[in-house]
C-alpha cells in the first residue's frame, strides 16, 4: 500500500479531485461524491483534510468494511497514534501493516481482566496508567445516571441538519399516504384518534377523514390540524413519554398553537363518503401489564405541535403546480388559476415526498418522525385511544416517507388571540374572585370573610 504525507493529501482539495484521511488511511472518494447519501457538500468541504472524526460521528464501521476500503489508496506516513503506554498498542495492523490501538475496556470487568492480562507485559511503566483507568472507570459507575430511550449526544448536529435539509412548502389542504404501504393517515372523531388507514380499506384513500389543513408558524415549522364532530379545532402532536424519556407518538390534542382560524375544508374531495368504520377499526384498548405512574406522560406545548418536512432528496426544490409560499409575507403566492381539486382525476396542485419530523425536542434528543403505525394502548389519556407511533428518523428510510399532497392551497392568518374572558384588564382587582383565582384561593377568601362575620355577630351579642 502506497505512503502518502498529510501535505500530499492537502493538494487533492477540489470538487473533482477529493482525497481525505480516516483513522491514518488515505481514500480517493472523487467518483463518490454524486453516490454520498449525505450530499456532495459533506466531502467536498473534507477534501484534503482528516476526517476521521466526523466519520466516526455519522458511520458504523461496517460502512468502511463494505464501502470505505475498496476506495483505499495508501496510508498517512505521519500519522501518530495516540500517547498511551507502549503495552497497548498492538503491532497486529491491518491495511499496509500499521500499527493500531488495542480495545480498551468498556467496564469494570473488562478493566481487571484487561488490567491483570497486560501487567506482565508493561511492568511497572503501565501501573499509573492502569490506576488512573481503574479511578476513571469507578467514578464513571457511581456518578452515571441512565438517560432514557431518546437521549441522544449527536443532537446538536442532527438538529441543525435537520432544519437545513427541510423546507417550506405552500399552506392549505393536503392528505399524507404512506409511499411504502399506501395508508393514508387519518383522523377518527370517535376516540379522538390519529391513526394510519389500512392498506386494503375503503378509508385508504383522499377523503374528509384523511385531509389535513396545514399552517405555518415561522422558520420552517407548521402545524397540521383537524376539526371534530363539534368543530373543536384539534392538531397533530408530539407525546412525551416520562417513563420511556422520549417522544413515543404523535396524537390528536386540542391546538394550542393557533385559535384564529378554526378552517372548514370548503370544499368536498369524495362526495357522500365518510368514512368506514366498525367495531374491529379502531382496534379494542389494551391495558399495559407493568405498573406505571398515572400520568406519565407530558402536558402538550406548542412546540409540540410544529414539525417540519425534511426534503426526501435535500439537493431537490419541491415543486408544486402553480403555487409557491413566501415566508416573508407568510402567504401562497399563486401564478394562473388555483388547480380545481378532483380525486377521480387526480388534479391537484402537486405532491412531493417527505419525513414528517417532530419539532419538540429537535435539540438534544433523537429526531423522530411520523411512523405509519398505530397503537392502541391505553394508558391515561383516555381521549387519546388510537396513536400514531414516532420513530427515530434515519435519512434514507423509506419506512418514514411519506407522500404529501396538496389539493388546495389557502392562506392562513398567523397568532394566537386569547380568549377575553381571562384577559386581566384591572375592573375586577377588589373582587374577592375573578377568573386568575384558583379554587383554593376563593375558598380561603370566602373563609377568611366567613370568620370575620362570624368574630363581629359574637362580639356584638
């Protein structure tokens, strides 16, 4: 295997000439660059630099085993291993026989039985080492505290990747199918649910039940929503789960991020078809067998109720018929005729493929994304019997795609206007009850005044 220098390596630092350096091995990755699943902008800005660690961030090692290695082109002649004694540097290299790092412990046992395998061997110049191991190791196992299933220490650079590979898209009337399995996603008043329709049912397909008004919120967040039976205005959102520390489903909840506009769809894409539902869909609740707190789940926010569309391809504009959203006017700006929606013709204003992600905690857990799969299992939230499960998005799965369509597009007022019954304007601040006071309050207030006539009648008799 050819030697190469780290300035040697420097030179090939152009869009058609891209060496870079992973763990002491040099790659030639010039043809690979319109193949990389995360973008061409990834390698070009490595080009003749190490990246080993940005590697080691976003790849499992079976990556360099099946693609990695057949791109080999040499070693780097000056690559130093790290500072450690000279017992745990094995002389058994692969790839143009280098040296590389044995593997260190990963616990307590490993770390005796590593610790007493290679003291034969050091002598006395690894027994510092070796103690210092030992007392990292130790504090490590007593000061751990066990995150939950969504931590994720990667979060400040998913997060942000996020966001730049997602985009706007035009508000108004969309239906959300599944391009794997073809469900369409569903609301059903009854239960007040978000479930996946199935495949092979008559629900599986664009109607009142599966058409979505979509709103936006600013940056690249929107809000998805639904009316009820009783025109209450209910929007998708995020659940987090205290018991498993993470966000385990998307649910129908009333919305707390919007109260202008509460928006009848005004216009019918399957005349006369409302659905069908019977008493095996929605499924029959489940009860967990494990105990749990009563409520462990947490109170819905408004960020819990944004998401973002993560682009399918994120080197792709989405294009849509005739429409176009301007954030810096928060509107749909409309070239020609609005297309006239009809399901039988399939006349639309475009549908383009996206992961729904969850907004709520983009920052420091997992990224989930709407997963076509639903849960029935009930727990507390007895008005939330049917969920759509969340699942950590992975770039590439098409499990987590869906196929967004947008029937008719509508503009939207943005805000939140509170409701006058609960807005302080000062005329009741000598009331002994108004509508800030808590129940506990009034009751002591009432007591308190209660005593008072009661201590004037006795010292008046």
């Amino acid at each position: 295997m050819k030697t190469y220098t780290s300035e040697q390596v420097a030179e090939h630092n152009k869009a058609d000439d891209i060496w870079i350096i992973i763990d002491g091995k040099v790659f030639d990755v010039t043809n690979f660059v319109n193949e990389h699943p995360g973008g061409k902008k990834v390698l070009v800005k490595m080009a003749g630099k190490d990246a080993s660690k940005k590697f080691a961030q976003f790849h499992s090692p079976s990556v360099m085993q099946k693609v990695g290695l057949p791109m080999q082109i040499g070693v780097v002649a000056d690559a130093k291993l790290r500072q450690l004694p000279w017992c745990l540097i094995s002389s058994s290299g692969s790839g143009g026989g280098g040296a590389k790092l044995s593997g260190l412990p990963r616990n307590l046992v490993q770390l005796f039985i590593f610790s007493f395998s290679y003291i034969p061997l050091c002598m006395l110049s690894s027994i510092p080492f070796l103690l210092l191991l030992h007392l990292v190791a130790l504090i490590k196992t007593v000061s751990a505290v066990e995150g939950g299933e969504g931590t994720y220490p990667l979060a400040h650079i998913t997060g942000p990747q996020i966001i730049e590979n997602s985009t706007h898209i035009p508000t108004g009337y969309y239906t959300f199918r599944h391009v794997e399995t073809g469900q369409y996603l569903q609301f059903i008043d009854s239960g007040n649910q978000i479930v996946p329709a199935r495949a092979d049912s008559a629900n599986a397909t664009a109607f009142n039940g599966t058409m979505w008004t979509v709103k936006w919120h600013g940056d690249k967040n929107y809000s998805i929503h639904h009316l009820n039976a009783v025109k209450y205005d209910k929007c998708i959102s995020t659940r987090w789960d205290h018991l498993r520390g993470l966000d385990d489903a998307a649910v129908m909840w009333q919305c707390e991020v919007d109260n202008i506009t509460r928006n009848d769809i005004d216009f019918d894409i399957y005349p006369g078809f409302h659905g069908v539902y019977n008493a095996s869909d929605p499924h029959p609740l489940e009860k967990r067998l494990e105990r749990r707190y009563e409520n462990t789940y947490e109170a819905i926010r408004q960020d819990k109720q944004q998401w973002l569309f993560m682009r399918y391809d994120p080197t792709e504009t989405p294009k849509w018929t005739n429409v176009r959203f301007d954030p810096d006017t928060a509107e749909n700006h409309v070239e020609g005729d609005i297309v006239k929606p009809n399901r039988k013709k399939n006349q639309n204003s475009g549908s383009n493929q996206f992961y729904i992600v969850s907004a709520a905690h983009l920052w420091n857990m997992k990224p989930r994304c709407i997963y076509p799969q639903a849960s029935y299992v009930f727990t507390f939230t007895p008005n939330n019997t049917g969920v759509t499960a969340l699942d950590h998005c992975v770039w590439g799965n098409t499990s987590q795609l869906w196929e967004a369509t947008l029937w008719k597009p509508a503009n939207f007022p943005m805000g939140f206007e509170p409701d006058p019954r609960y807005i302080d304007n000062g005329t009741d601040a000598f009331l002994l009850w108004n509508a800030h006071t808590s129940p506990g309050t009034t009751i002591l207030w009432w007591a308190c005044l209660a005593s008072l006539a009661l201590f004037a009648w006795i010292w008046r008799t």
